[in-house]
C-alpha cells in the first residue's frame, strides 16, 4: 500500500506553499462569482445577436474527388544561444489528398544562425518570416502538383505585423530539399517581404487560409453601431449625475457588447453544418476590420471627444475607425508604398473571411478566401473531413502534426554540429565556442 500511495500524482497545486494554495483559492472561488454574472448577461445579448446574423447551411457536395493540398510549417520558439551565437531552425511541408487517400508530400527545411551582437526581437521576426516565405514555396510546389484547393496555416496577410523593423536587415540563412540539395541565401529585409508578399498573390485565388487563432472583435463593433443611441442616452445621464466619465463609461459600453472575440461567440451560437460571411453583415469584405477597431477603441475615443467637448456622432466615430486602421497598418508595418497600396487594397476588398462550424463540440473556424472562390465547391471538403478535437480541416492538423519541431530538437542539432566541428578543429576551442551563452538555459527546456 506504501508503494501504491507513494505514486500517487501530487497536483501542481499541491506543489505550492500552503499560503499560496490557500490564496489562490480564494481568487478561484472569486473569479467563479465574477463569471456567473458574466454569463447572466450574456445570454441575453447573445440572443439579441443571433437574430442579426445569417447562418449558411452547407450544402450536400460530392467532394471524394477534390484534390487537395495542405501546407503548413513549424519553428521552435526559442533558439539555441551558444557563446558563438544562436541557432533557429524551421521547416514546411505540403501533402496533396485525393478525398481522404493521401497521395503525395513534400518537405523544405531551413537554418538561421544568429551572431549574438544582432538584435533578439529582429531575429525572431526574421525566423517567422523565414517560416512564412518558405511556407509559400511550399506551396506553390503544391499548385504544381495540379490540386484543385490549397488549405494553408495562418491569415492570407497575417505576416504584415511582422514586417517591421527588418527592411533594412541583411538576412543570410540555408534551405534544404529533398534530394539532399542545400542552397544559401542573401537577400535584404525588403526582398524578403517583397517575395513573400509576391508568393501570397501568386496563391490566392485557389486557396483557403485557416486562421486558427483570430483576435476579431468585429461584432462587438456591430452591437455598438445597433445600439449606438441607446449608449450616447446612458453616457449623457451619467454625466447629467455628476459621475466621473472614466469611472462609469466600461460598464456602460459592457451593457452592450459582449467583450468576447468573434470566434467565441460564433461557437457558442452558430449551429454545425454552418457558415458565416462578414460580408453578409457588412457592407464589404474587409470592413470587419474597421468596426473589430472601433471595438477596441470605443472607450477612449468617447473620453476623447466628451473631453474635447465634440458631440458623439457615430458617423464620426466610424470615419476615425477607418482611417486609423489604414494609418496604422501603413505606418507601423514599415511596409513600401507600393506594396501597401496593392495589398491594403486586396485586404479590404477582395479577401473574404468568415467561420464555419462543423461540430458541436469543437469551436468554429475561421477562414479566408479570395471573393471569387466558389465557397459551395470547398466548404463540403471542410467540413466534412474535418477533425472532431478541434474544428480545423483534419489535413491541416496532420501536416502540422507533422512538421512540428520539439524544442529539444534544436539543441540536437546543435550538438550535431559540434560533434562535426570536433572532428577537424581545436577541440578546446570548440567546447568554448559552443558552450551555452546562460548555462541555466540547458536545463530550461
């Protein structure tokens, strides 16, 4: 009986101090009460959006003659750091299914080494770019293979954040085949964006993108514009009271929205074997954005203008919306004019994103495809191969299976090179140059 208890699990909670398990506690029992009242006054609101959205049902399609390719790619998120620098490692690859029979893949790999006097943030944007550009070869080496549908991880344009700051970076890394061939590549910060950017139009028109992690809080905007009067009226009696504006104007904009992203509300309410298009409540495509931005911020913008002594006008607090997300995306992504031109365009016009449901216990997804995509040939496909776990196109969860890189792979690697490093140079030399630059890093992953 010692034995069985001894290996009994001991909770992570119960690794804690005692006063520690005890206050924590407390934060859950109080965090508990909080959400009940959240949730009572969701229900309500939830309901009174229902009724505004338009739930697609997809129809019956053969899809057991599709073609089609997924691509996804995969990069460790913290880098081997030695005394002669850091080394990232990344990789991508692309399956082609004929319905549910997997009939051909392909694999790229690549490296990036980093001297440790380069910044830290600019070489991991560098590696994520990296990723995303050879995540595009990838598949373009699937639409050679004749699919009739390209599936790809990540929104079509989702790597414009993190454009900045590396236009004007020299960026030398290795890339790898199969077939054994190994090619090194120098190419500035700015050909790097400019190439992927290129690669991402070159695909558009025959894929899906499947953002698996959207931050959109575009119905909240809706809920705002619905009942725009109603928060203006509640805002003018506070202050009529004499109540300190900041004090009060949260839960007034908490009366109405819901203060959940899109993706959590359309899996609480839409029902399976159904889509959603942001284009059937908005006027176009890509105006999610801006009412997702005049969600986010609503609260100063209302501080601001009672501040300013300027009237609440909802026309006016849209127009700041629109204008803000341009401005933002134009100034910060560090991005060339004539790009941006180009592709803000695309974005807001000509790229639709939506979600669909294909189980009840899994979450909606969210996807993207280019305006012209026949939705009625692909959303079959989607939903009906489709992993019960977690909503997502089931080959895209295999392929990402697939090229996920452990952590502790890196540091393999990186004792791979040591040990062929060994083999013809100084060997104490060696050790000290691949000794860990913070030995505790060894032991922290």
């Amino acid at each position: 009986m010692r034995g069985v208890a001894a290996r009994e699990e001991v909770s992570e909670w119960q690794k804690l101090p005692a006063p520690l398990q005890h206050q924590f506690y407390d934060h859950a029992v109080r965090e508990a009460d909080k959400c009940v009242g959240f949730l009572r006054n969701l229900r309500q609101k939830l309901e009174g959006l229902r009724g505004d959205l338009s739930f697609m049902e997809v129809g019956e399609a053969d899809w057991g003659d599709l073609r089609v390719a997924v691509v996804d790619g995969s990069c460790p998120p913290a880098p081997d750091v030695r005394h002669g620098g850091s080394y990232a490692l990344f990789c991508t690859s692309y399956k082609v299914f004929e319905g549910v029979k997997l009939v051909d893949e392909g694999y790229r790999s690549g490296m990036l080494f980093v001297e440790n006097i380069a910044s830290g943030l600019s070489s991991r944007i560098i590696l994520r770019l990296l990723m995303t550009r050879l995540e595009r070869k990838s598949a373009l080496d699937a639409l050679e293979k004749g699919v009739d549908w390209l599936i790809v991880d990540g929104s079509f344009f989702g790597f414009r954040y993190r454009c900045r700051g590396v236009e004007g970076e020299d960026i030398v890394w290795r890339e790898g085949a199969e077939g054994g061939k190994i090619e090194e590549y120098r190419v500035s910060g700015m050909e790097l964006i400019k190439e992927i950017f290129q690669d991402t139009e070159k695909i558009l028109k025959k894929s899906v993108a499947v953002v698996k992690r959207p931050g959109t809080a575009a119905l909240d905007g809706h809920l705002i514009e619905k009942r725009w009067d109603e928060l203006r009226d509640a805002i003018k009696k506070a202050i009529e009271r004499g109540n300190r504006l900041r004090d009060v104007l949260g839960d007034i904009l908490r009366s109405v929205t819901t203060s959940l992203i899109d993706k959590a509300i359309l899996s609480i309410i839409m029902p399976r074997n159904r889509y959603f298009m942001y284009d059937h409540l908005f006027d176009s495509p890509g105006d999610f954005y801006f009412y997702s931005f005049m969600a986010r911020m609503c609260q100063k913008w209302i501080e601001r203008r009672v501040g300013e002594g300027k009237p609440l006008d909802y026309s006016a607090l849209f127009a700041d919306s629109v204008k803000m997300v341009k401005e933002d995306r134009e100034r910060k992504r560090n991005i060339p004019k004539s790009i941006f031109k180009k592709y803000y365009n695309m974005l807001i016009n000509d790229i639709r994103r939506g979600y669909f449901r294909a189980n009840d216990e899994a979450p909606a997804c969210c996807f993207e495809t280019h305006k012209d995509a026949p939705l009625e040939e692909v959303l079959p496909y989607l939903i009906a191969f489709n992993n019960p776990d977690t909503g997502h196109p089931f080959p895209l969860d295999l392929v990402d299976e697939d090229v996920r890189l452990p952590i502790k792979f890196v540091r393999e690697f990186v004792q791979e090179v040591e040990a062929q490093v060994l083999r013809r140079a100084d060997a104490d030399l060696v050790r000290d140059l691949f000794q860990y630059l913070n030995p505790q890093k060894k032991w922290g992953y």
